[in-house]
C-alpha cells in the first residue's frame, strides 16, 4: 500500500468512526431540547457585519456568540441552510492531507455541516481571529463556544446566514445603535472551504 493509499485510508476510516460517533451523539431527534417544545422550532441567525451568531428557541435569542467570518477573498455564502451533520472532534482534509483531531486542527473540538458543500460552523485553533473577517466561508466560534451550541443543535436545524446590518439584527445581539458601517454584498461563487 502507497503512503498516499494508507493516507486515505487512514481519513475514511476516521471519517467513519467520526460519522458513528456523531449518529451515537445526536441521539433520537424526537427528544426534546432544553427549552424548546418544538424541535424544529430552533434556528441559528449569523450576521456577517456583527460577526456574530445567535440561537433562538421559539424565536426567542437563548445565546450569542462572537464569531469570524469569511475574508473578503472568501466570503460566507449568504442564505438559508440547514445544519447535515454534526462531528466531534472532525479531521480536516485538503487535497494530500489530513490533519487529526487536536490543537493543531482548524476545525477546533466541533464540526456542524451546512446543506453547502465545504462550509460550516466549527471551532478554530485561532482564537484571535474570533471578531475578524478571517476565515475560508465558514463560521467560526472559540471551542468553548462550539462545545456549547453543538449541544443545543441537531442535524435539520436552519442556520440563516446574513450580509448587511439591520435594526432587527442589532436588537438581537443586544446593541441599541446600527454601526455605521458599509453593508457587505453576497458572494458571487463559494470557495471550496
């Protein structure tokens, strides 16, 4: 077997056992989650001006977090998606390799997928870059932060991810004024991570 052979290997199987773990850690989606009588009734919003992300619970904000967002050379896809998968602990891989879960993974401790190929919410072993506009699309949150929100959310929960800076959005977080600040634009084309 080739060392590029064994490498892959080595991702598949840690994929694998990463996908186990996760089917294991979600549990039956049909259990209620804290404060919330209706499971579906739990969203993400991430505003990209803010950088910030907030949990509602029958529309109500039950958390907020700082976060980084995609740099201007690879911005956050704008949109609606939902949350497809969920990893503890994920490997990251770029084409010729793959580094494990630990200190040194840019994924940080959590991995929450987006129904958007490559992007997602995860934790950073950057800590500093929490607040910039830093990262390749994803939305990123320090790992005590990730550990948190990826106990409150399931797989089918939508995450909104939002450009421009709006009166509802600042409420939300908690600010009285609108920042005077450019609002951003949508991407016109998604990196591949």
């Amino acid at each position: 077997m080739t060392r590029i052979e064994r490498t892959s290997t080595a991702a598949l199987l840690a994929a694998l056992i990463s996908l186990v773990a996760e089917v294991r850690a979600a549990g039956d989606p049909r259990t209620p989650r804290e404060g919330v009588q209706d499971a579906s009734a739990r969203r993400i919003i991430v505003s990209i001006a803010e950088r910030r992300l907030a949990l509602l619970a029958n529309d109500k904000v039950i958390r907020t977090y700082r976060t980084a967002v995609g740099a201007p050379r690879s911005p956050s896809p704008v949109g609606s998606y939902q949350i497809v998968i969920r990893i503890s602990n994920p490997s990251y891989s770029v084409p010729g390799k793959v580094v494990p879960p630990g200190p040194g993974n840019p994924l940080g401790t959590r991995w929450l997928g987006l129904n958007v190929h490559g992007y997602g919410i995860h934790g950073t072993n950057q800590p500093k870059s929490i607040g910039t506009a830093a990262s390749h699309g994803c939305i990123r949150l320090q790992n005590k932060d990730i550990e948190e929100l990826f106990g409150l959310v399931r797989a089918g929960d939508t995450v909104e991810i939002l450009p421009e800076f709006s009166e509802e959005l600042s409420r939300m977080f908690g600010q009285n004024d609108v920042p005077a600040q450019a609002p951003m634009t949508a991407p016109t084309k998604a990196p591949r991570n």
